[in-house]
C-alpha cells in the first residue's frame, strides 16, 4: 500500500478531478481541494475511492473547502493535511479561473486583473511556498522521499489572446513559478516541473466549444482533437512516479502540438 499523499488543487472539476483520479488508481491517497462546488468535490472523492478500489489499492480521499487565493484558507488547507495524513509527498497546483468575461485588452477591467492575479499567481505561489518548507522538513527527517511539485499553466503563459489579455499575463507570470522553485529546492531532492495544457474539454471551455471545435478542424493543432483531462493526468502521473529522475524545472507540453511552428 502506497500511503503517499498527492494535494490537487480545483479537483471538484475539470482537468484536477482528472489528476485525483488518476493518482487515487495509482494508490496515491488524495486531497481534492474546491472553491465551492461541494457536491462536484464528493462526486470527485467517490470516483476516486472507486477507481482505487477497482485497482486493488486502499486509499483514503478527503475534500478540504479553500479559496487558494486566500491565506488563510491556504493555512487551513495545510493544517488539514497534517492533521489528517502526517505527511504530503506531491502538491498540484491545478486550480485556476478564466475572465468572467472576455473583453478587449482595451476595454477589460482592473478589477477582473486583479482577481486572476490572485487565484492563478498569488495563490500557487505562496501555496508552494508552504508545501515547499514542509517538503524539506519532510525530506530532512526521511531522505527516501521523492516529493514533487507540478503546476498546470497553459498556452495561453506564451500565446497572445487580446480578448482575455489578464488570464494570459497571469499565466506568463505563473510560469515563472516553476524555474524559481526547482532552482531553489533541486538541492533538497525536491522535483518542481509545468505542465502546459492546450485546449482542454472542461467547464472552463464549454463556452466556446463551437469556437474552438472550428479550429481544430481548420488545423489549429497537428494532433486533430480536443485534450481530455486524462491527456494531463497521464503526464502527470509520469512525473510523479520518477519517470524523470535527472530532469528539474522541466515545461512538458501537452497540447497536442499546439506549441510547434509549421510552415
Ligand atoms: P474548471 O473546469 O473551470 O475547474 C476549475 C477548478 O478550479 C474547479 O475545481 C474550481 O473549484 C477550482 N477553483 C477555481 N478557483 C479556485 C480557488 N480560488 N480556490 C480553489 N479552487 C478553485 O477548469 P479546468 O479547465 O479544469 O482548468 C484547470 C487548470 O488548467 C486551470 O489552472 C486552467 O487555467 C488550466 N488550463 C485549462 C485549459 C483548458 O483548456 N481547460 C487549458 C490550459 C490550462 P469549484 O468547482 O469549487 O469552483
């Protein structure tokens, strides 16, 4: 039995109830993190003690209610992980949000700025900040332990969309998370890897479906499909279970080949 502890973030829904899945088959014990979809989070815990169990593993789920953007709530996150599991091996940052409404870059408010800035950079930053301090006690007292921190961007860190110009800035910025932690913490055996989703079929994208089905069948992307959720837990899955053992601060694309320039 694996009693490794994996935290998603936004795992009620989406691309992080992807992850929880996933891990959980794979015998992580999991911790789904929502802001406010509570029965989404109980619907995500029971798919997750199910694909366990059908996998023979014994895992144990738990939801935990936390705005990442709030201190807080980030606290409370990680005094619940304590309390409940002793120990935490693996944070996604997953969770994430798009404009309320896409507007012009000349036209889109502070106020929308302001809220992504909070929930995609603030929010994983200092969230990793913490897991990261309690990785190293963790890994001080147990040098056996491979802990991992995997945050989930997007295109959009390098891809110019002048009708959600904030959500693009956000995740340019996000991505810097991930070179400044595995600069830091490579010397304490601590793995931090992104993961740059494309377009990925989840609630976030259900608005402009008919857009971008469009797209794609015009060439958008080599590979001729919508990303699943399970495209990016697979990825993630790979880093997690040392598939990468040398490798540090690594962006994988999971976009199919979105990221390629073709002539
Ligand atoms: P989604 O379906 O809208 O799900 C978002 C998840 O994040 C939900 O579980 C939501 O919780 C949670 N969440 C939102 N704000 C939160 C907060 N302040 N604190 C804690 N949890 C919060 O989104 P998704 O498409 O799965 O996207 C997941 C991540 O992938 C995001 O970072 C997104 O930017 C990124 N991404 C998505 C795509 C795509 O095409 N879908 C592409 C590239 C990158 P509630 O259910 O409680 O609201």
């Amino acid at each position: 039995m694996n009693n490794e502890v994996a935290l998603i973030t936004g795992a009620s829904r989406g691309i992080g109830k992807g992850i929880a899945i996933a891990m959980a088959r794979e015998g992580w014990n999991v911790v789904i993190n929502f802001r406010g979809a509570k029965k989404a989070a109980e619907e995500t815990k029971a798919e997750c003690l199910q694909a366990a169990r059908q996998s023979g593993h014994q895992i144990e789920a738990v939801e935990v209610q936390a705005d990442i953007s709030c201190p807080t709530d980030r606290k409370r996150i990680l005094e619940s992980v304590r309390e409940r599991f002793g120990r935490l091996d693996i944070l996604i940052n997953n969770a994430g949000i798009a404009p309320k409404e896409r507007a012009d870059l000349l036209e889109a408010s502070e106020e929308s700025f302001d809220l992504l800035m909070q929930v995609n950079v603030k929010g994983p930053y200092f969230l990793t900040q913490a897991c990261a301090k309690w990785m190293q006690d963790q890994k001080k007292s147990d040098p056996t332990r491979s802990p991992k921190i995997v945050t989930i961007s997007s295109i959009s860190a390098y891809t110019a969309s002048v009708n959600r110009g904030d959500y693009c800035m956000s995740k340019a910025a996000l991505s810097m998370l991930t070179p400044l932690f595995a600069s830091r913490l490579a010397e304490d055996g601590i793995g931090v890897f992104e993961i740059r989703p494309g377009v990925i079929a989840t609630d976030m994208t259900a608005g402009v479906k008919e857009k971008y089905d469009h797209l794609i069948e015009s060439g958008l992307t080599p590979m001729p499909r919508w990303g699943t959720p399970d495209d990016v837990a697979r990825t993630v899955l790979a880093i997690c279970k040392d598939s990468f053992p040398f490798s540090v601060g690594e962006v994988i694309n999971v976009d199919g080949g979105f990221h390629l320039r073709r002539l």
